[in-house]
C-alpha cells in the first residue's frame, strides 16, 4: 500500500520510476529502503538499460570497471569481482541481474511495460501513468530513469527501408548474436558503438566497408586487467577511494592540475601526450585548459592525428581518418581496440562520406556520389537523440496540461538537470543540465538517486505534497549551465552533446560541464540553504524559497577559490609597501596575454616630475588611433606596467596604440597628485600623437577603478580647461563617488577581493575626508556633467563599486552625454582584466575594444571634418 501522506490523497504507489537501468535499479532500492512503495515499469524484459539493448559484437564499457560500479553498498564491492578493466557488455548485463536479485528488486519491477503517457492531476496532486498495455497506475512521484542515450536517432538516411539485405541497429543488436563470416558488410557510423564494433566485425566478415561522415579522436583502450595501482588504492581505503570520485571532476579519482599546455616545452607537452596515449584511459589528466584552449587543444589533436597516420598504412586511408574541424574532447572521444589497425586489413575499406556523400541506400546495397556498392548487411551505428529523446518519448504533461515536449521545444529547461518547472514532483535522473554524460555515470547515477529519495523523504517528514522549482531558480540555473559551456570549446562542435546529430533538434549544451565535484556542492547547497530555488506545497498552503544558486561566473568562482586557497592577508592590515610587493608578486603568476606589434617603454613630464609609461603598438599597419590607459590599484597600487595583460589585450582588440602611463601614488603624493599627472599625461600625449606613430586626432582615455576615476576626471578637467579634445572614455568599473554606502557595497563588500574595507583604506591614504566630495576625487558630484566625451562604462555585478558606476552612467547620460553602459553579468570588480584566465570576460573586452574602435573613427572623421574646413 502508499505510505499516504495526507488523508485526502491517494494513490496505488508513492513512486512510479521509468527504467530498469542503473539508475531504475538504485532508485529502487533506495525507496524500498525509506519505505515509499515504488514500482518500475521497464519496456524491457530484463534489467540493465542500455546494456540490455546495446549487445553489439565490442561492446563495453570506457570508464573501468571498478568505477564503474555501484558503491552504496561495500558488501557489493566485496562479492563482485570484475574480470577486465572494461567489462564486456554481457559482464555488465551480467552485474546489472545480480543487483537485481541480490536486493530482490524484480518483485518491484513491471517488465515489457512501456510508459506512454503521465499526466499530472492537480486536484488529486498525483500523476497518473498510463501504460503501453492500457493501465494506469497513480502515483505521487514520478521519476524519469531513461538514461542518456536511450532513444536511437532515426535513421535519416534515404532509401533505408529498401534494402533487401540484413539490417542491424547496435543499440538494438540480436540477442543471439550475428555470425558475419563470408559476408560484404557495411557499418555507418564511426562513434564509439562503430569504433567498438568495426575491428570485431572486421575479423568475421568477407568484406567490410565502414562508411564514416566524422573522424573520431581514439586511443587504445588496452584492455587487460584492471591496473594494479587502482586496485591497490581501492583496497586500501574503498571509502576514500569512493569519496575521491565523488569529489572529482568527472567522477573518477584523477590527479588534477593547474598547468596550461603552451607553459610547458614542447618535449614535455609530448612525453604528457605520450603517457596518455599509453595510459588506456578514457579522460588521463593533460592539461587544465585543454577544454578551454584552442591553442592548446590543438597541440593533442595534432599528437592524436600523428598516431593515426603511423598507424594506418595508406596515407589516403590514414588522412581521412584524421579527426579535423573540432577540438578533441568536444564530441565524445573513444577507447578502442585495434580500430586504426582494422583499416590495414586487406579486406577492410573506408568511404569518406564527407567527401562522397550517401545519395541513397538501394535493394542490394548503397549509393554514394561516387559508386554503387553491394552488401549482404548493413550495420546502422548511427547514435541516439540523446539526453532529451528519451524523456520527451513519453508524453509528460505537467500543470495545465502543458507538455513537456513542447516546453522543451527550444532545448531542455531543469534546474539542476533533476526537475523542470510546471512538472511537480516529476524527477530526471541525470537529466539535462547535470553532468551526466560528461562524468561517470554511476557516480552521478547515485548523487541523483540519493537526492531524489532525501528530498521525498524531507517531504514526508515536513508533511508536505508537492516540490516544484520557482522560475527564477530554473532560469538561474539554465544560464549558469550555459556559462559553464559557453568558456570552453565544447559549444563549436557539431556533436550530440549540442543536439547537432539530430536533424531539426535545437542546438543547445545539454550536460553540465562544471564538474561532478562542483555539482554535488551545488546541489547539497541548495538543500542547506533550505531547498533554495524550490516551491513546496503542503497542508499549510505554498512555500517558496526563492533565488538562484550560481549567479558568479564560474571561471570567476575558481579565482576565487584559489584567492583564498592562498589564505592571503587582507590588504587593509598591510602597510602600502607591503601590498605593492604582494601586487607585483601575483602579477607574476597570472597568464601574459596576447601578443602585440611592439612594446615600448619612455617617460613623459608629469605635473611635477617624469612619470613611465608603456606603449603597445598593435601589429597592423599604422597610424594607430591612440589611448592613454590609467591602470588600476585604489591610487595606492600598481604602476605604468601593472595592467600588462588588458592593456595587450585592449590593444588587439581595438587595433589602438595604448599608452599606459604612471601617475603619482598615494599616501606618499597624496590627492590631487594623481589627478594633475593624470591630466598632464592627457595633455602631453595628445600632443605627441603622431610622433608616437598615432594617428591624428582626438586621443580617448581608458582606466579600470581608480584609473577609470583619474581618466573622466581627466576628460572633465580637458573641457574645462578648452582642452585637448578627448575621442571617448572607456571605464572599466571606476570609482566615481566616496560614498561606501550604497547597496552594492553592501552587498559585494566582503567576499569579492575588492572590500569595503580595502576601499576604505585607499580613500584613507589617497585623501582627507573632507576632501572626498570633491568631484575631481568624486567625479559623480561634479555639477555639470555636459559636453563630455563618450563614455563607455562596464559595472561588474559583484563589484561594491556596481552602483556608483550604474549611477555615474546614468548622470552622463542625463547631462546629454552619449553613454554606453556594459552590465558584466557574474563578474568582480578585477574579473575583467584576468586575460587568458577568466575567459568569461573576453566578450565584455570585445565589447570595450569595439567602443575604443567606434571612438577611433569618430574621432578621425570629426578631424576630417576639421581639417576640409581649414582648407
Ligand atoms: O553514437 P554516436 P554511438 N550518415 O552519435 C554517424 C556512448 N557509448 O552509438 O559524427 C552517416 O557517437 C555519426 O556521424 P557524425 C558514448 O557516450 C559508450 O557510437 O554525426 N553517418 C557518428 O559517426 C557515445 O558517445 C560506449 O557526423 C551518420 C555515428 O554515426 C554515445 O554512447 C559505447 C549518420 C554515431 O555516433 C553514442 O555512441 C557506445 C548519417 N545519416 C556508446 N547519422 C562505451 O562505454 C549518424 N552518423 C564504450
């Protein structure tokens, strides 16, 4: 019977789960345990998913097999021993059954039942579920256990069906097997289920022709025993080991590391290679920017490419089976055993569809552009409509009948890939959103099946009936997954993670690609912080606790872990001198940034003395507009070379001479020292434009924080004073009032490097409180803001400066002022100038270079203007 939660509420069974897979069998056991009556309907007639269905000649799986175990139980562990390293596809079937009837799950377990239809009733506040054989079972809850890659893509090739030959799926191979022996078969498809079968097929039949639309990135599983040091770690210590994957990156212990591929030699970016190549590993520890580098990820794809053609003799066969047009990792990268090899046999041929595509498949074989082929059988391995296909297979239909289909109509929307909003009590395991695919899918299995039962569990205990995410929760969430992809090279590739193997299907990053380890924080989180994000609905009416969990950036979040790793005094403790040598010594370790046309370094006459500055020339043809950039550092910190890797950065980007130039420090040159070399440097460059190989015209400034101050303050002092005239003003989260009180120190004035106190310490040393309303200190007070340049100004959300900057925007834009204002979403006050290491930035950078850009050619065609009146 249901364990009723409230009298007025039935239902046959408190839990209805689709799928007899790992995670249909662990979210079993795990309810009976809590003691919810739960039933699995499985359109199978044995356990095991995807290893039922996918008994195709190679398979196994790449993730060995000892993580890809359970590990909720160490009796388990201990009873089951794994032959190999992977595990044949029957091995695993072969565990999937004996969970089964160790923890007596078939009485749970409806076989050859498929789910058609589930439909939400909000009057009964349950879910009814209507079978393929015509039941319908009610229940409270009802969870989508469908696996990932479930639903095979359908076939889109023409003429399929008339082939008068054998036809086999590998996600749906005979369960007596296939004897090829004296056959001319082909395989389409060149996936992992290709890669596993071709060299197998290869071996039986009189002739294979594998026809490949994509290389794929493999190297060799060599497969054997598991490795002894594995064993050895597990054995010692099976908790830490567990708890090791868990907190991972992809959910499998692996040594983790900071260090990029181009900041090593070459001879140990190859011996790295080398060892991954040897290691029959699916996912060996390289690089940390291997996902993220371009540069970098190239370098591996070349090594990989470089083994393909010693490996596979024709040089024609060899180059077509060269992964080119995406980066490694980006589409599901393979193990095999003995795939290149396969292509050395005399009876095996490779057809490059990418160069003779198929036109059609005919009664006797298949047509490409170039020739007609004959075949006894083909083989499809052509892949699933993945992570979503199987979910929306069944028609779900939430809150007004909505259905889940067409919500999803644009791309799945969860939050935390566990729920989506309009679907109460409906859960996915490893749904769209988590990280799924891109981890060990036991251990990501367990984390969701855990959370799912602990969160029914709350609710039974806290008598409540329904749980939903908030919109907003949701939407937080699909953008923080977003974000995650959108750092890394993984959106470029066409591949099934993007939904781009599916004709029509929206292009769309599905997994979550932040990491196991993080994701499991996130999600523990959320319950910490009281089910953030979630509605529940009880006895007591509706309860939400609204808000979004990730809201940083989240190359900004790891900044942030490592600033505080470094366990760092705060600055405001430090004399002035001390925090200079702390500032210069993390300069050091930070990424270089682009390369430039030339650097020079020259001295200009400040308002009492020399100041350094620092010219970067970009690489193109000259004259170069020109930008005289005030670098950041509270007045106090910092010098002419401090910002090195925006100010590279800002010069590619805008194709400008930036000109960085020192200005005299606080406390030692106290205000308005800063603010006369600042206008003084304005006036000298102007001047020397052309001689520093700029173009004529009006310079624009540039600054980040108390430069950005200094550069409008600047432009302020240059109309007052008839000028020079200035092109436009880029300020890069500045400071441009004294006030510490306004909302977003309130609210970013402690965890995000720059704080309230360390603000407070440079207004300490840069100027006397009551010089603080001073608009050359407080831009912001000055009374007239009119005929100023341009002003493009970036606030950062995590900034305590956010909302001087927001207002000093809005001022100028009240004075008459042509203002631009960049909002940068999840970013800190210093985020922005991380070059190369918060790669989330560089579209608020590409937006500042192309405001410095629109600058440059207002102001060269207002000089034309100028200059055809003189004439
Ligand atoms: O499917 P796939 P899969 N004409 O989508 C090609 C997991 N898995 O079943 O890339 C011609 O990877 C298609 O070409 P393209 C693993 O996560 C794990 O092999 O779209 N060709 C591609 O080459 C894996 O990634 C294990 O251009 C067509 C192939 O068919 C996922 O399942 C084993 C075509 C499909 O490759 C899916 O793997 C097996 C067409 N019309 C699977 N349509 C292990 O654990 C598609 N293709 C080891």
């Amino acid at each position: 019977m249901a364990t009723d939660i409230k009298p007025d509420v039935r239902s046959d069974v408190d839990v209805v789960v689709v799928g007899a897979g790992f995670a249909g069998l662990y979210m079993l056991h795990r309810l009976r345990g809590l003691g919810f009556s739960t039933v699995v309907l499985e359109g199978a007639d044995g356990v095991g998913g995807t290893w039922y269905w996918n008994r195709y000649p190679g398979a196994r799986c790449d993730i060995m097999s000892v993580d890809y175990s359970y590990s909720f139980d160490p009796e388990l562990e201990r009873e089951w021993q794994w032959s190999e390293k992977y595990a044949t596809q029957p091995e695993i079937l072969a565990y999937a059954n004996h969970v089964a009837d160790r923890y007596d799950l078939r009485k749970d377990i409806r076989f050859a039942t498929r789910v058609e239809r589930a439909t939400w009733d909000a009057g009964a506040r349950c879910w009814r579920v209507r079978t393929g054989t015509g039941d319908e079972i009610t229940c409270r809850f009802y969870v989508m256990a469908t696996g990932c890659l479930s639903l095979p893509k359908s076939i889109d090739i023409e003429g399929a069906d008339r082939f008068g030959g054998d036809i086999y799926y590998t996600h749906h191979w005979p369960h007596e097997g296939v004897d090829f022996t004296a056959k001319r078969v082909a395989v389409i498809g060149s996936g992992s289920s290709g890669i596993q079968s071709i060299p197998i097929i290869a071996r039986q039949a009189a002739q294979l022709t594998v026809f490949q639309r994509t290389p794929n990135f493999s190297r060799p599983a060599l497969n054997g025993p598991a490795p002894q040091a594995k064993l050895d770690a597990f054995k010692a210590d099976r908790d830490a080991y567990r708890q090791a994957a868990r907190l991972s990156q992809i959910g499998v212990p692996a040594p983790v590391t900071m260090v990029g591929a181009m900041q090593v030699s070459e001879q140990e970016r190859r011996a790295v290679y080398e060892a991954a190549w040897n290691s029959g590993d699916l996912l060996p520890t390289t690089f940390a920017d291997m996902p993220t580098s371009a540069v970098s990820n190239e370098t591996f794809c070349e090594f990989l490419r470089e083994k393909i053609r010693s490996i596979v003799k024709d040089p024609a066969t060899a180059e077509a089976l060269c992964p080119t047009g995406y980066y490694y990792g980006t589409k599901r990268p393979c193990l095999d055993s003995g795939y290149f090899e396969t292509f050395n046999l005399p009876q095996v041929r490779l057809v490059d569809l990418r160069r003779t595509p198929i036109t059609t498949i005919t009664e006797t074989g298949i047509q490409t552009t170039a020739e007609s082929m004959e075949f006894d059988a083909i083989v499809f391995a052509t892949g699933f409509d993945a992570m979503t296909g199987a979910i929306v297979a069944v028609d779900i239909n939430g809150r007004d009948g909505l259905p889940l289909k067409q919500k999803w109509a644009e791309g799945p929307k969860t939050y935390l890939g566990l729920m989506t909003v309009g679907f109460p009590n409906c859960f996915l395991i490893t749904g769209p959103g988590s990280p799924s695919v891109l981890s060990n899918m036991m251990v990501s299995i367990e984390q969701h099946v855990d959370w799912v039962s602990e969160a029914i569990d709350y609710m039974r205990r806290a008598g409540l009936e329904t749980i939903e995410p908030t919109a907003t929760a949701e939407a937080g969430w699909v953008q923080h997954v977003n974000d995650c992809a959108d750092i890394t090279l993984f959106p470029q590739a066409s591949s099934w993670y993007m939904g781009a193997n599916v004709p029509g299907k929206p292009r769309v990053f599905l997994p979550y690609i932040g990491g196991v380890d993080r994701y499991r924080k996130t999600c523990d989180e959320v319950v910490a912080q009281g089910y953030l994000g979630f509605c529940f609905e009880g006895a007591s009416g509706v309860a939400c606790n609204d808000g979004v969990i990730r809201r940083l950036q989240p190359d900004v979040t790891i900044v942030l872990e490592v600033i505080e790793s470094l366990g760092l005094p705060p600055v405001e403790s430090m004399s002035p001198e001390a925090a200079r040598t702390l500032f210069v010594a993390l300069a050091t370790q930070r990424p270089p940034g682009p390369a430039v046309g030339e650097i020079v370094d020259g001295a200009l006459p400040g308002a009492a003395g020399e100041l350094n500055y620092r010219l970067y020339r970009p690489a193109t043809a000259g004259p170069h507009p020109v930008v005289v950039y005030y670098h950041g550092g509270g007045w106090v910190l910092g010098g002419y070379d401090s910002d090195d890797p925006l100010c590279r950065d800002l010069c590619v980007r805008s194709d400008s001479i930036i000109l960085s130039v020192d200005y005299r420090h606080a406390p030692e040159a106290r205000f308005p020292a800063a603010v006369d070399d600042a206008l003084a440097a304005l006036q000298w460059v102007s001047f020397h434009a052309k001689a520093l190989g700029g173009r004529p015209g009006p310079v624009a400034v540039a600054g980040w924080s108390a430069g950005a101050n200094l550069a409008t303050v600047a432009c302020r002092l240059a109309r007052d004073a008839g000028g020079p005239p200035v092109a436009g003003q880029l300020l890069i989260a500045p400071v441009t009032d004294a006030d510490l009180t306004r909302p977003s120190y309130h609210e970013n004035g402690e965890r995000y490097v720059l704080t309230s106190a360390i603000m407070q310490w440079f207004f300490d040393h840069y100027v006397d409180t009551a010089g603080r309303a001073d608009p050359r200190v407080a831009p912001l007070r000055a009374r007239d803001l009119s005929n100023l340049p341009p002003a493009t100004i970036v606030t950062c959300e995590f900034d305590p400066l956010r909302d001087e900057g927001a207002a000093y925007a809005e001022a100028l834009a009240a004075a008459g002022v042509d203002v631009k204002h960049i909002k940068a979403r999840g970013h800190i006050h210093s985020s922005l100038t991380m070059v190369d290491l918060v790669i989330s930035g560089a579209p608020y950078r590409e937006q500042m270079g192309e405001a410095l850009r629109r600058y440059a050619s207002a102001g060269r065609a207002a000089s034309l203007v100028r200059a055809a009146s003189l004439v």
